[in-house]
C-alpha cells in the first residue's frame, strides 16, 4: 500500500540500501507475535508472494482465497492481502500471552499464526512480513528501505544487514519485480484509480487479476521469466 506519510516522523531519517546495517533485528521474535496482529487488510501481497504461497502450500490461488487470502480494492485495484481472524485468534493457545500485551488477547490474527504464536509459513511468508519493521521509500525510479521507529515493540534490537534480514534469494532480482511491480500498480491505479468504475475499469482488473494471480506460476520455471513475460502483456493495456 502506497502511504503518504513524513518519514522523519515514523523513521530514524536514514534511507538503507541491501548491503547497509540497519538495527531491525528483533532476535527471532522470542515470543512476540505482535506484527501478525490486527492488521487489516494492510498485508498486501504481490504475484512473488503468491507464487511462493502456492508453491509452499501446493494450493491454487482459488484455494488459498478460502480462508488464507483475500481480495479487496487498493486505490481502484483489486489485490490480493492477508486474512486476519478471529478463527486464528481462537486457536491461539492461552499461553502464548504470557509475554504479550493483554490487548492482543482480542484482536483478529494472521490466519497463518501457529498455536505457539510462530509464522507458520516462515520460509515462504510475504514480503511485507519479512520487511517489517523496515519499509520501502520509493524516489527517482527507484527504492531504498527505511527503518519505522514505532512499529515493533521490542526495543533492545540488534544490527544486521538489510539483505540478511529480508532473506530472498536472488535480491537484485527480486528487487527490480518489486519496482517494476510497483510501477505498473501506481500506473494503473493513476489511470484507473480516481475514475467511476466502469466496465472498461472493472474488465481491466479482472485482466490483471487473472494474469498475475489466478493464473498459476510453474513451481519448476523461475518466477521472474514467468512474470515479466505477463509484464509485457499488461503494459499492452495501459
Ligand atoms: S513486533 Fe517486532 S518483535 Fe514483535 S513479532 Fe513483530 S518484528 Fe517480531
Ligand atoms: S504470514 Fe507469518 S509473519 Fe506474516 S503476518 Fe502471518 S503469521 Fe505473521
């Protein structure tokens, strides 16, 4: 999600790049599970976060919208983001509030929270999710990462580096779909997003939707080749 915000205000001012050190390590968690958490529908995912979603949990799109996922609309585009429930918050066990603050005992969680308050899907789990508490500042055609001072609790948190952090393979790969994707959303979303819907608007989602997510990616091929080639198709339409 695209957030106009003064970044001195919700960041130490400093901009990172992946090679930089940056003090976001919250050593492992330990029995924190506060980012998963009352999030909304703020968990935006990607087609990277899709594909890797469906390869870890060998489910379709369609499947994963049965409770894991679900749609809604960003600035006039339809995408895809994480589920918050009360079902998850209810197989949380009790005991994992030992440690938390009592105001998580009520609030919806993230439908991929274990029982012991772990991420399920940790190898695998969304961009966002391995960010945090970093976030992205897009300038220039390009982007860096900055550090949100206010967003996880834990306070005694220790350097490492971005790329360390983030955990992807492949980075400078990764990094130039998650531009080239941002792109393409803020394009569409500036020649879409402020329109009544019509039908042209309401066909073109569908088009997207069905190009970068519900058609699946192919486990054994590399996600990049697969998506760019959907890449050149879509900018056709802009
Ligand atoms: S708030 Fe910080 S320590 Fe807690 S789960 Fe999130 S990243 Fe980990
Ligand atoms: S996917 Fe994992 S890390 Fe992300 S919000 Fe859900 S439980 Fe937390």
């Amino acid at each position: 999600m695209i957030r106009e915000v003064n970044l001195d205000e919700i960041s130490d001012g400093k901009r990172y790049s992946a090679n930089d050190l940056v003090k976001a390590d919250c050593n492992d968690c330990k029995g924190c599970f506060e980012c998963c958490c009352d999030m909304g529908s703020s968990i935006i995912l990607d087609p990277y976060d899709i594909a890797m979603l469906s390869a870890g949990l060998g489910q379709s799109f369609d499947q994963l919208l049965q409770g894991k996922i679900e749609l809604n609309l960003v600035d006039g585009l339809i995408l895809p983001n994480l589920v918050m429930s009360k079902r998850a918050q209810a197989t949380v066990m009790s005991q994992m509030y030992q440690n938390q603050e009592d105001k998580l005992k009520d609030v919806p969680k993230c439908n991929f929270l274990n029982e012991n308050g772990r991420c399920s899907i940790h190898s695998f789990r969304p961009g966002i999710c391995r960010l945090f508490p970093l976030g992205r500042v897009y300038e220039n055609h390009s982007f860096q990462y900055f550090l949100q001072t206010q967003e996880c609790m834990k306070n005694n948190r220790t350097k490492i580096k971005v790329k360390k952090w983030i955990g992807i393979p492949d980075l400078k790969k990764y990094e130039q779909f998650v531009l080239d994707w941002h792109t393409m959303i803020q394009e569409f979303q500036k020649k879409f997003g402020n329109e009544p819907s019509t039908d042209q608007i309401r066909d073109n989602n569908l088009f997207l939707l069905k190009t970068f997510f519900q058609t699946p990616y192919t486990k054994e091929k590399d996600f990049y080749d697969q998506f760019y080639e959907r890449f050149q198709n879509a900018k056709q339409i802009l």
